[in-house]
C-alpha cells in the first residue's frame, strides 16, 4: 500500500493562492490514478479533483474548474493541486488519494473507491 502525506496547506486571503503538494512512499504512484478531496466543517468529504495514471487526463468538481490545476511527477512520486482565485468556500481540510489504476487513462471520483488517503492538510481562506 502507497503511503501519502499532503503539505502546502495555510491561511490566505480570498483571491489568493496555494500549492498543495502530496507526497508518496512505500510504492510508485506511476501505478494509481490520484485524486484531491477536501471535507470542510460539518459537511461530508467531497471530490475535487482526479488524474490518470498517465498523466494526460484530469477533471474537476465544477466550483474548482478554471481554478485548481491538478499535476503529477511521477519521477519524485508526487502530486500538485494548484489553488488559485481562492475563495471562503474553499476552507476544507484536503486530502489527497490513491486509487490502483488498470487503465493509464482511468478517472475515479468515488472516495470509498481510493484504498490509500493521507492525513490532510488544513486550508483556510479569509475573506
């Protein structure tokens, strides 16, 4: 099982940005699809945003898209989420997710699908 510890998290000011990093040891994540979640106070974990195993497919979560980039460099067994334009609604705790990938351009949106999660990284945005 990969193991995954998110950093990058931080108070900013709404229209700010941030770069959430997750980083992956115990297997290469060359082999998993990855995926950003984020659960914020009182409110149930939600997607926000997925890559293929390859690299060459992402989607988001509709209130993200046009502001949150997701990349990954499986050289250094990491993944991105690039926050840009923050907003209030946008404070959440965020994790990141693996989830084994048979296909390099599989997509994957369901939390209880993903075998490998970190412990989070707190992002608050003031407005």
């Amino acid at each position: 099982q990969v193991q995954l510890v998110e950093s990058g998290g931080g108070l900013v000011q709404a229209g700010g940005s941030l770069r959430l990093s997750c980083a992956a040891s115990g297997r290469t994540v060359s082999n998993y699809a990855m995926g950003w979640f984020r659960q914020a106070p009182g409110k149930e974990r939600e997607f926000v945003a997925v890559i293929s195993r390859s690299g060459r497919r992402a989607e988001y979560v509709d209130t993200v898209k046009g502001r949150f980039t997701i990349s990954r460099d499986n050289a250094k067994n990491t993944i991105y989420l690039q926050m840009n334009s923050l907003k209030p609604e946008d404070t959440a705790v965020y994790y990141c997710a693996a989830h084994p990938a048979t296909y390099a351009s599989g997509l994957y949106y369901n939390a209880p699908s993903y075998g490998s999660w970190g412990q989070g990284t707190h992002v608050t945005v003031s407005s």
